[in-house]
C-alpha cells in the first residue's frame, strides 16, 4: 500500500514539475550521445524537460517518469496501443503480481481450477498467487474463467481487497524481530517478563503468553498472536500488543535469554 501511494504522488510531481520547451531550448543535449533521440522524443511530446532548458539526460530515471513515458509512447503510436483493449481476468492478475511486493506465498490448501488449461501459461503463477490472497474465486462450476473480460466493478473490489490484504501481509507472525522482551525481579523469588508486539502500522493487534518454559538457563516463550484480517474494523487502535508473566528464580538469572516460540 504505501508502494502505492508513493508511487501515485511521484506521479504527481513528475507531472505538476515537467516543462513542455521547444527542442532548441535545451542547453544541456547539444553534445550528448542520445541527442537524435531526445530529440525525437520531445518532438513528439513523449518526454519533457525537468526546467525550461534543461533536459538532464543523465539525471536517474524515476520509476514514475518511466510509466509516464510507456503511457505517452503508447498514446503517441496509435496502432500498437492497447490502453483502450479490454482487460481479461488472468490479464489483471498478471499485472497486480507482477507489482506486488510479496509473491512468496504459502499455499494452504491450494485450489485448482477446472479449467486451468485454459489458463496462459504465463499467468498461471499470478492467477494463483492471487486466489491464495483471497483477491479472486472461481465460479461454481470450480472454473476460473481466465478469457473473460472484467466489468469496472469487479475490478475495484479486486483492487479493494489488494490493498486490505497488503496492509495484513505486511505483519507477519514469524516476524521475530518485532517481539521485545523485559526481564525484571520483582521479588526475592520471582522474575516478571514483559513482552511487546509491535509497533505495527495498523491497530488491532494482540499477543498471549501461553507458557513458559525453562531449561538448562533458557527461557522459551510459547506466544500466540493475533492480526486484524483484510475487511475486518478494528475499534481500537492498538499498534503495540503487550503480555506479562510470572516466572520463577530458580535456574534462571536476570542474564538469562529469552527466546519466543510462535505457536499460532
């Protein structure tokens, strides 16, 4: 999500800072190795310079600028465009997958589709990849429909739940450097141990100490935790989940290591 978002407002001021100069203009291409085609590219407004007479050939090339100029070269060549084509449903899933984050997914209980073979065999991965993140589901019939075209709404409520399932996914349970914990005596013959889940960039979260267990001066913490899923409204914002628990002295000192064990 925030690779979303950060990308939308590069966009914005790729666009909002982008000057429209006649070629001769630029003081900064009299010399330079790519001059025909800079040239030919302003010329046919495919890119802009970054001020009034300066083109910086050599400036870094934002992820931004570059979709912006797939964008203009496809508008500019009016035969090969495809921006007006209809999308099909393993089309989609291809290009959210291919700009997702994470692609590591486990498959719990994978489904297979009645009519994979119909399926691109190039697309495949993402139409999977997508189904295990709950973005989209077969019909009745067990039959993905791959060539069938998507309607605006159904891809707003694929798109929808793309960005409910990043922002859980960016939490993981077996994340264990998120866990801290605190050992301290407070009495002659018991420690207490603090432990803290977080912060995380929703609320929502919360963490139990099951158990402890002790052995040859180690302390092992079982934990559950728990996660917000994708549609659901949390009441509380709670980013950082805290557990306490009692232990005895014995066997172990205020030195002694604490490992987490998550058993969800």
């Amino acid at each position: 999500m925030k690779r979303t978002i950060s990308l939308l407002l590069v966009i914005i001021m790729v666009i909002m800072n982008v000057y429209a100069s006649p070629i001769e203009k630029f003081t900064d291409i009299d010399n330079h190795w790519a001059k025909t085609e800079i040239e030919y590219l302003v010329s046919n407004k495919i890119i802009s310079g970054v001020s009034e007479t300066k083109i910086a050939p050599d400036q870094d090339l934002k992820y931004a600028e570059w979709q912006i100029m797939i964008d203009r070269m496809m508008q500019f060549n009016k035969e090969t465009a495809w921006q007006d084509k209809i999308i099909t449903r393993e089309q989609a899933m291809q290009m959210l997958y291919e700009q997702a984050e994470n692609k590591n997914i486990t498959w719990t209980d994978k489904i297979v589709y009645r009519d994979e073979d119909k399926i691109d065999s190039s697309y495949v991965t993402a139409v999977y990849w997508a189904t295990e993140l709950g973005l989209v589901k077969g019909g009745l019939n067990g039959d993905f429909m791959p060539k069938k075209t998507l309607t605006r709404a159904e891809g707003m409520v694929i798109m929808y739940r793309h960005i409910k399932a990043s922002l859980v996914n960016k939490e993981t349970t077996t994340d264990l450097s998120k866990f801290k914990t605190k050992l301290e005596s407070i009495s002659d013959s018991d420690y207490q141990i603090t432990l803290t889940w977080g912060p995380h960039s929703t609320g929502g979260y919360s963490v139990v100490i099951n158990d402890v267990v002790v052995n040859s001066g180690v302390i092992t913490l079982n934990v559950s935790t728990y996660s917000p899923k994708a549609d659901e409204v949390v009441t509380q914002a709670i980013s950082t989940a805290t557990a306490k628990i009692i232990v005895s002295k014995e066997g172990i000192d205020a030195t002694s290591p604490i490992n987490i064990n998550v058993i969800n």
